[in-house]
C-alpha cells in the first residue's frame, strides 16, 4: 500500500538524516494517532493504557512496514485498528491469567498488641470498681463482665428492669469519675 503524501515528505526530509521507517511512524502517526489512541481509549478506559497500546501499535506497524507498503488489499487504518484491538485482548488476557500480586511480607511476624496496657486498664477499672457502692457494682458485673442484658441482670439480681437501668447509668457516671479521678484528668461530662 503506497502513501500518499510520504514520497513529498521524504524529498523534505533528505537534508535531516533519519532511521529508515521513521517517516513511515511520521506519518501514520500523523494520519492516525488519534483514530487509534480513541479506539484504544474506548477500549481501555484509561488514557495512559491508550497512549502504551498506540506506541505498540506504531512499533508493529515499523515491524511490518513492507507488510503495509506492498498490501493492496484492506486499509492501513483498518490494520491499525486490529492491532490496536489485538494488544489490548492480548493485556487483557495476561492479567486475567495471573493471579494478583499482593506485596506479603516475608518471615515478618504479626505485631501483637502490648498485653502490659490492658493489664494496666484492667487493675484502673478494678480499682475504679471498688469505689461504687454494691447495688451499682453489681449491675456492671451482671451487664458487662457477664455480657447480660438488662432483662436477664434484673431476674439475675431480682430486682425491675428500668432499677437495672438507672443502677447501670448512675454507675458508669460514677465509674467515669473514678477513672478521670485516678488518670489526673478531668471529667467530660457525658
């Protein structure tokens, strides 16, 4: 297949020394770069894909130049375009067939958490626990440490729902003014 126009532009070009094909880039490119970077976009979603897929396919049309020159059949723009399509199925299909990669580290244990702290927070509340009077300690235990709800820690302690309630709320006010008492901090009233 002959261009037209690339015999003009290689007379021009005889007083700057080019790589035999580089006119043939220059001018498809020229001719059609943007048919082929929108298709490729088109296909892709992603411009900087796009712009990879149409430099492959300008090398492959370099690779091919007598391929192009001498086929009569079909156009050049038509060959880019299935090339263009052919590299972005053949990306496609590499990723699809490799699993993918998650930077794991190496022989790097899991951090575990400073066991010390909770021992700490856990003797604070302890503590802070002593400080209630029984009804309200009693409460917390049930609904907290024995993980009940207010109806199962009322028949537990025998007594109303809406007493657990009120012991419950009253306590962790108390509770929260231990802990800020002991802390150095003061209480956030809440």
């Amino acid at each position: 297949m002959t261009f037209p126009g690339l015999r003009s532009r290689q007379k021009r070009a005889k007083q700057e020394p080019r790589a035999p094909g580089e006119d043939l880039i220059r001018f498809l490119y020229q001719e059609h770069g943007r048919s082929v970077l929108a298709y490729a976009t088109r296909l892709t979603g992603d411009r900087a894909a796009a712009e990879d897929v149409l430099q492959e396919t300008l090398l492959r049309a370099w690779r091919h130049a007598e391929d192009l020159q001498n086929d009569s059949k079909g156009s050049v723009r038509g060959w880019l375009l299935t090339v263009a399509r052919n590299i972005v199925t053949d990306r496609a299909r590499a990723r699809a067939s490799r699993p993918q990669e998650v930077g794991e580290p190496v022989d790097v244990p899991a951090a575990e958490p400073d066991h010390a702290e909770r021992v700490v927070n856990s003797m604070a509340v302890l503590g802070a626990m002593d400080t209630l009077s029984a009804e309200h300690r009693e409460v917390l235990v049930e609904m907290y440490y024995r993980g009940r709800t207010v109806t199962e820690a009322a028949q537990v302690l025998r007594i109303p729902p809406g007493t657990v309630k009120s012991r419950s709320y009253h306590a962790l006010r108390a509770l929260r003014v231990a802990l800020a008492g002991r802390s150095g901090a003061r209480e956030v009233p809440g």
